[in-house]
C-alpha cells in the first residue's frame, strides 16, 4: 500500500491554471497533487551570442524553488551567490525538453525563458515543471501569433513528464515526497504525445535496479503519461 | 485624476490569505491591487553567531522578485551570483521594520526568517510585504505557543506599511506602477497599529519636496495604514 | 547632556579640504568631528548602457569604509567577494541624492562617479558622504568647464546632508558613534540649500517614533544644515 | 558506416593504468579511444557535516575538463569563478554512481574523493570517468586495508559506464565525440559486474526516441560493458 | 636627465606620519614623493585555524588601491567581487616582508594584520607599503606591550623597501610613475637594517638585464635603503 | 648532504615530451624529477580588448594544481569559486616570462594562451612550467607558419627557468619538495639562452639570506639552466 493509499499507476490530480500572472506571455500554476509550479514564459526578441545569425529561435529555463517550498527551509540561491549542483541539473533537464518541443527555425530569432518557480514541493517538482512550461509555451507561441511576430505554429507536439520509481520494491507512478525520500529506483520520463522518448533519467538510489524493473516503469510511465496529456489538452481547450 | 481612478487618498484592496502554502510556520499572500507577495515565515532554533548567548531571539528577512513578476523579465540573481543593492536594501527594511514588532527576549534563542516572494508586481511590494509578513509572523508565533516553545506571545504590536508620494504635483497614497514609475516623490511609511512610526523613507526622484509636501503625505499615510490594520485584523480573526 | 558636551542642537566642527589628492578631478577630504571621508570625483565620457543615446548624463557614487575606519576591524570587503547590504544601501542613497543636485541633460553624455572612502569613523559617514561628494562634484564640473567639455554649470544646488536622531528620549542633531549605537531613531536628511528635501530616512532601532518627535528631528535637521550649507560656500570661496 | 569504422556495436580500446600518479591513494588513467581522464582518489578521515555521527563514510567526486582537452579551449572554470552547469551535472553523476558500489557503513566515517580530469576528450568522458574512477576507489580500498583503516571490503560491485546513442538512425555502442555531437539520442548506462543498473541518462538531441530503440540502446550497453568490466578485471589483476 | 632632476641614486622625500587615525593599534601615513599610504595595524586575538595551537602568532597583509588613487579610474575590487591579481601578488609580497620582522613565537597566537590602502600612487606603492607597515608593527608591539599582552619585543629588526630599475637603459632608484611605467626593468628590494636580504623581485618589462645590471640594481637599492631605514627611524624616535 | 643525495648544483632529470594531447597547437609535458606539468598552448585570433587595433599579438599563461597533484587533496579552485592568490601570482610569472621570448608585433593580432596544469608536484612546479611553455609556444609558433597565419618566427630567444635556494645553510639548485618545504631562501630564476635575465624572485621564508648568498644562488641558477636549455633544443632537435 502506498502512503497516500493510490495503485501502483494512480497518479495524482493535476489541475492546470492558464494566465495565473499578468506580465508574462505564458503563465501557468500547475498543481500535481501537494506540488505546485509556476511556469512563466517569456518572450524576448534576439537569441544567445552563440546562435546569432543562424535565423533559428532558442527555448530554455530557469527553475528554482522558494526557500520555504519544502518541509524545512533551504537556503536562498541568491543569497549564498551560486546555483546548486540539484537546480543546474534540473533546469538543463527542463531546457533540453522544451527545445524538443519546437521547432526552432520556425521560432526565428527570438528566445522563450520558462521560469518554473516551485511554490510548495511534494516529490515531482521537475516532471511538473515539464509539464507545466509545455502549456506556457503553447500560451506565449499564441500570444507571438497574436502579435504577428510569428505567422505559423512551431510547436512539434507537445510534451509531459512523469516521475516512477521502485518503492519498497514495486515499481510506482508519480511519487509523492515520502515516497521519493524512500525509494530504491527514481526514473524521470519525459515524453511526445506522439509516444517518442524525450528524456529518460533513471537513478538507483538504493539498491541497483533491473533490466526488467526498468521495462515495468517506462510502462508506468506511458500510461499515466496519458492523463498528463489530458490535463494538458483540457487546459489549453 | 489618478491612472486607476482612485481619490488622492485611497488605496487599493488588500486581500490577506493564510495558510496559502502548507510547508512554513507562517504563509500568507497578501494582494495589494495587482501586486501578490507570497509571505512565509520560517521557525528554527539557535540564532545568528553573533548573537548567541545573549538569550535573545532573531527576525530577519529576505525578499526577492519571480523574474517575470514584472512587465520585462529581470534575471534572476541566482544565476547572477548575487543579490542587487534594490533586494539588499529592501529586504533591510522589512527586517528592520518586523523587528520592532517582536520583543526578541520573549522569543528565546529562536529565529523567524520570512521570505518574501513577489508574485507579481504593481507597485508598493516592499510595504506589502511587511504587512503580510507580519501576518506571517503573528502565525507563526502561534505555531510556537501551540508546541510549547514560547508560553508568551511576543509580539508587541502590529506593524503595517503604505507608500505614499507625489504625483503630477499632488500628494497621494498606495501608488500603483505607472504612479510610481512618474512620481516626483515616494515614500514609504513603516507605522505600528498603536500610531507610532518605524520607518519612513521619502525619497525625491524629480523634484525635491517640501517640508509641507512631507506632512501631507505623512497624513496621507496614517490615514491609508487604518485600512492596512483592519485588513491584517480581520485575516488574523 | 550629550556624551560630547554638546546641546540637543549642535553640530560638530565640519572641515573640507579641496584637492586632497591630485588625480581625481574633484578630490575632498570632509571631517565632521572625528568622521573624515575621502570624497573623489572622476569625470568619464559615456553613460552606462541602458542611457546611451539619451543625450543625458549620469551620476553616481560608491561608498566603502576602510577595514580599520572602526574601533574594530571589519572585514575588506573584496577579500569577502561582494558588497555588504550596507554598503550597498548607502551608496545607492549617496548616489539618488548627487542626482538631483545635477542637471544631467546638461551634463552631456558624461559619467560622473564620486568614490567615498571612509578613512576613520564616528558617526554621520554616510551624510558626511553626501555633503563632501557635493563639494567634489562642484569641482569636477568646473574642471569639465575649463576642459571645454561643457559651456554651463549643471549643478542646479547644492546639496547636503546631516543624521539627527532621538538619544536617551530627546531629539539631538548630528549623532557621534557613541549617541548613534544607542539612539532609539536615527534619522537622515538631505536637503538642498533652497530649503527643500531629498531624501528622509528615519528608522526605529529601539522605540517607535511619534509623529511629534518626527516633526522636532525635521526641524533640527533644517537647522543643523545652515551651517553644512556654509562650510560648503566657504570651502568653495 | 561510422566515422572510425567500427560495426554499431563495437567500442574503442580500453587502458586502464594503475599508479599514475604517485601522491593519490588511488591513481588511475583510464583511456577509451583518444579519450583520457585521470581519476584520483583521495582517503580522508571524517564525513560531511551533514552526516556526523552516523557512523557511515561518503563517497563524491569531481569532474574538470582540462582548457584544452577539446577541439577548441574552453575557459577555465576556475578563472570564470564558477562550475558551469555541465560539470556539475557530469560531477552528480559519477558521485552517485561510484557511491552505489560501495558500502559506506562498512567504511567508516571516512570520506574517499575521486578527481576525475579529462586530459583529453573525444567522447565519452563521463563514462570513462566512472569506469576508471571505480578502480580507483579499489586501490583506495586496499591502501585503506593495508593502512588498518578497514578490515574488511566495502565494494559491492564493480561498476562500469558506457554511453550508447542513435547515430543517423543506427543505435550504436561508445560514441566518439564526432558521432556525438551529431547523434540524435545519447544514453549513457552505468552498470554493476553483476547486471544491475545505477544510472540510465537518455536525452534526444535531435528527434526523440522510440520505445524500441530504447530497448536496443540497453542491449548494446549491455553487451559493452563486458569488455569494460573485462578491462576493469585485467587492470586489477 | 631623469623626469623629476633627480640622480640616478636620489630617492624621493620620504614622510612618516604616525597615528595617522584613531582607532587601529599602529597607523601609520607613508609618503615617498606623491605616492602616499595609510598603513593600519590591528592586533587581535587568536590565529588563523591552520596555526592553532601551535603557540605562535601571525602577521599578515592586505593591499589595496583606492579606485582614484590613481590617473584613470580603476573599478573597486569590492564592486567586481574579487580581488585582481595584481593585488593578491603585492599583499602576498607585503605579508612575507613583515612575518620576517617578527618573531612569531614571542607574538603569542594573536594576529597582527596590516591594511595597506593607496590614497595617491606615483610608483613604488608596495615597497612604500612595506616601510610604512614596518613602523606600523613597532606601534602595535608597544601597544601590545602597553596592555600587557606581551612582555618583550618581538620585532627582531626593522624592515624597508625600495624600488630599483633600469630606465632608459641606466640603473636608477626609487621609480616615480613616469619611470616605472616606461622601465626596461622593475625590481623591489627588501632589506633589513641589518644588511640582509628578505626578498628581490626583478622582471624585465622590457628588454632581459644582464647579471651586472643586477649588480648595479642592488647596490643602488641598499644605498637607498639607508634614507629609508633613516627615515623610520626619525617617526619612531 | 641533500635528500636525494644530489650535489648542491646538480639538478634533476628534465625530460620533454611533445605532442603529449593532440588538440592543443602546442603540447608539452615537462618532467623534472618527479614535478609534471602539461603545458597545452592554444593559438586564437584577436587579442584582448585593451590590445585592440595596435597591431600586436598577446601571450599569456594560466595556470593550475590537480586537487590531488600534492601529497594532500587541495580544494579545486573551481569548486571553492576563485583561484587563491598562488595561483594568480604564479600565472603572473609564467606570462610576463613567456612574453619576453615571444617578438609581440610579429605574432600579428593573435594570442597565445599556455595553460599550465600540474599534473604531480614535487618542488618546482612554476619554473618547470615556464621551462615546458616555452617549448609548447615553439610548437604553436610553427604551427602557426605552416597555416600561413605568420610568415616569420617570433620567437626571440628560448627562455628556461629553475629554483634554487639555501637549504641548511649551503645554497643549492632545483630544490625538491622536501627540501623546498624546509628551505631558508626560495629563488626562481627566469633566463633567456643568451644569458640575460628575464625575472629573479628571491625570498627568505625563515632567515634572511645576504648579499653573498644572492650571489652564489645566482650563479648556480646559470650553471642549472645550461642543463634546461639543452633539454629544449634536444626535445625540439
């Protein structure tokens, strides 16, 4: 049995709020059970040095999460001068995913930045964030429409992510924190809705896993993928 | 007449909810109009190095901007490597200012960090985060009575915050961005809810003001900051 | 009977002396009874990136105390690798109040920035700042007359500063280290020599202030600074 | 057909050389191809402040790039005054992994810290950081023996990485840096001597990836890895 | 024909003002022609964690250059967020100098740490910061002595500096700005006023110096060094 | 007698090998006893901002200690977010040492970096750099003719540099690390083949040393670097 008494596939509620804040031109609270993330995107015009003069567009991120978000208070980023080693990780992660997204040539040069700001944590913060940003996008992508910067769609699909994990020896969906902090195997799933892999993390944080423990959790996380991308699709309708 | 229609001395609506995060000893958002700052004040034992021994207990605070709480993104200072001289002097006064609420003897060796977190911003969320934050506080006393580490409550008094200034040549209370933005004079007014005064801070961006310009707004303030202890009165009810 | 011997109203003996050192383009030493800072104020083409093409001026300052200025050592604070918040929160205040003694459309696109180097401490070094970087700024704006680079004199008053404060319950003017580490309020004024105000800053380090003790640290402060206005004038005779 | 000829499930060379350098408890060059990494392994008494008095050991790592191990210098970190999010990324994960090979009770409350710094990289650093990191924590091991630190053997396994990808739609085995930079998915794999995962990574640079060419990735790490556990052996013999 | 008329050998003026400042323990006002530097002494309690309890004391240094002390304006260390190299190399040199006076075992594990700030540079700001330190030191010893935390003297010789050159292809002493910036070659001699040598630093800027050249340069230093060992001792007398 | 059992003026075996990493236009790994240090240099285009438009070409040098390169693990510059002061003061040394081999104007608008990695210590790490540096510009000088980037050689002289010291008393030649560690006066010598000096940076870490003893270390270093520059021309041969 579970701690917060779901099946081993049952993953908590995820409530989508659009337009949660007014400046940003994608703005999203998603809700995954206790864990709640603000994703706003960003649009500016122009790209990195390092692309300059390709014509294509460039999408990344920035996460972080209040100091107070978890049980007890971390400390504040900004205040001991660096990103940690977990948030850079993190944001690459987040970043690289996004990319997959859209297409950057039809984005031209200008840059989308999704800040995911975790509001209150309970296991999932970064699967959320993928999630949530992917919704921010579609928003900013409309509203880059709207403005006629762009005249096309560049979003390619659009993408959600999933935590699963071996927790007290069976394979689980959609950990909470008290799951998390005490599983053998955490996994990361990022996938299309079109079911192609974007990004697949798995760590054993006790015991090794198995070839066949890692065929059961891509599974899990296919299907509860499914009401990801419902969640998705319903805020967005 | 003022951008949002608003009479010289009235200010906006101000919504207080507690609890609004499940993780901290106190969380409160407070919305000023369009201005949200998450509030979270967190418990923990012992005090600053420089402190112990002495038997006293510690309020500080930290407050930051979400990168997009504003109309353009501003980068986010972890990834800076360090806070602006804005942050460093704003978070300043928000300790200052609670201090002078809590009788640090009563609170043991004990400190209470809030973190202020802008949401989104309209103006004036440096005053709001120090009504919230008390808020956040005066719960967050709660929680130590109720475990039995404090048997007193230490708070002294409440303590609310207003800005005031001068715009387009006219004193006036609570400005939103686009008063603040084009004000002459701003000024912020820190008062406890027994009259007195903690802080204030009035600072001409155009013209210099005058010592009659001075009262008016101090005027302006006592009568805004009436509203600001009711709103804080009928949270904590 | 204040610690000097001196009444609720007087202030100390101010000494300024021009061209304290021979590369700065306006070089001050200011001493405000024990307090002495090196004002120096260098004239450079350009303004910072975001005012390029305004066709307007820039003017601003850094503060920093000498690791021995105090009864004890502080730590350098480059060694330490960044700013305190104190720092940082005079020098911004430093900078906002030269500001508004400049015309800075009549500045052409020129930077001025006035480095105060706290040489010994004892009280007052952020207004003593103010009224000596006034002083060096005058000079650097008739070294850019005799250069060429401007026809008028920007400056449109001069500026100073002075602390007041409530010690021991009764409001005095000019505090000294001793009275300033056990004020109740400590209190900056800055005001131009045509009777306006620049900036005010009062905090409450012990007790709350009233409104009526407010108004007599105001009157102080005006009357303290006739004889900063006149120390200015002779130094510039 | 790859670039360097080989068939897709075909990997580079493999050295491993014990003793490299002379001040290390364990000093290990390991080289896959024209990559070389140079992993040492440091024993020091005590543990993190994080885990005082457990009575556990720890085990970390580091990970640099020397400036010119690559095609074009990259700046030095420490010159930048911070480990770009890459390092820390690559530095997490060795960390992780080498610590699933060892059991840190049976270590005691000692630390083992294994460098690893690319002299020279064409593909595959990270994972030739582990495999060559492993042995050097074997030879830590024994010295730790020989000292009279432990008794007894905390290595519960030998662990090895390899890195698979899909080259222009082929999965294929120990990408070289020209296959890398232009693969569509890169996956690397850790795995214990016995057949159990530790760390699976899959990212799509390009298009994402199938459920099947997932599969066939493991396959071929799988297979790899045999004679990256082979090498490990020949070295310790 | 040297800038300033002097002769090859004939050093600049040099002025020894002590209790320069009223807080540190030794402070002394170097000037040597227009190069002038305050030299703070502190005595605290206590080694750094590397020496403790080994019963012995230390003495160390540190250097800095007013933003205007100079020509042009230099950026603060403090405001980039670290010190530059130059700075670390000439606080390294002034700290090695000084630890040669003292006998750290008759110091007790207390600290002595020289701030050596530039207020106006002309050439040889770091063998001028090494002879005002010097006198410095002797001021903190009998303070030390004084309050009786010693009993003896632990200063075992006095100590000066010089600079030395070739310009313009002669051997010349003492470089003002004008030389030093145009020399072939830069040496800093330090010395003791017992005739031995603590440390030589020559570098050629521009053309290589042959060994005579050296010869030349060392006998014109400890020529040289007979005013400044004068001089010191003149302040102390 | 020394620890080794080398004579005063004998020094270690020097071996060179080139082309030691195969990105880098200059590779080289220097071996004096048991000191080794890659010496990687890499040819750009431009030159830093302040060298803009003069025409001429930059050398400059960085350099670093593996964490574990000595016989205990030093914290990794990068990790600890700044390089110490040794470090700085070293890569000082080792450019302005390589600049006065290299004919600036010749080398056209191009830099020059050489980075110094210290792979295992023993005693004379910085003069060992500079000795395999040199060599490493060499190659990068020709790899840059065969380009067609230069048509001439810039290289005005070879330059070779070694440590010698007063070790018990008696004055000796490339000093190990036990003997260095213990050493009463530490001298790098910087020389160019033709027999002039580059940089001499003597220092009495325990007893001062007399101008008698300057003499013979000088000497010595002389003797020492025939042996240094016959290494160079035989690894160049």
């Amino acid at each position: 049995m579970r701690p917060g008494g779901r099946t081993a596939g049952q993953i908590r509620p995820i409530t989508i709020t659009r337009n949660f804040t007014c400046h940003a031109e994608g703005s999203v609270l998603i809700e995954v059970g206790n864990t709640k993330v603000l994703c706003n995107a960003t649009v500016e015009e122009g790209v990195p040095r390092f692309m300059k003069g390709e014509g294509k567009g460039w999408v990344t991120a920035e996460y972080s999460m209040l100091p107070r978000a978890t049980h007890t208070r971390s400390q504040r980023e900004a205040a001991r001068g660096k990103q940690g080693g977990r948030t850079m990780e993190i944001q690459r992660l987040i970043a690289r995913a996004l990319r997959a997204a859209v297409d950057l040539k039809m984005l031209g040069e200008n840059t989308i930045t999704v800040d995911c700001d975790v509001i209150q944590a309970d296991g999932g913060t970064r699967t959320a964030s993928i999630t949530g940003a992917c919704v921010a996008i579609a928003d900013a992508l409309a509203w880059m429409r709207k403005k006629g910067i762009i005249n096309n769609n560049p979003m390619k699909c659009m993408i959600g992510a999933i935590s699963v994990g071996v927790y007290k020896g069976e394979p689980v969906a959609d950990l909470e924190y008290i799951e998390d902090s005490d599983a053998e195997t955490d996994m990361n799933v990022v996938m299309t809705d079109t079911g192609k892999l974007i990004e697949v993390q798995g760590t054993a944080e006790g015991e090794p896993f198995s070839f066949e423990e890692m065929s059961q959790m891509l599974e899990l996380a296919k299907q509860g993928l499914v009401e990801v991308f419902d969640a998705q699709k319903k805020a967005l309708a």
